[in-house]
C-alpha cells in the first residue's frame, strides 16, 4: 500500500517534472509563446 501511493507520488512528480523541463527547454530554444507567430 505504502510502495503503491510512494510510486503514484514519484510518478506525479516526475511527470510534473519532465513537462515543466520541456517546456523550459522549448522557452530557451523558440522564446516565449507569445513571440511564436506560427504555432500549429
């Protein structure tokens, strides 16, 4: 039970974490959203 909620809980935070490392990356390389004129 313990292993299961610590493993749900790592898996969040890691998936929480790698998003907000792609979007960091993707921010650094292109520049904020607002300046990218042709999304899509």
């Amino acid at each position: 039970m313990v292993r299961n909620t610590t493993r749900g809980i790592l898996g969040l935070i890691f998936a929480a974490g790698a998003t907000w490392l792609a979007n960091f990356v993707v921010e650094k390389i292109f520049g904020p959203e607002e300046a990218d004129g042709q999304k899509g």
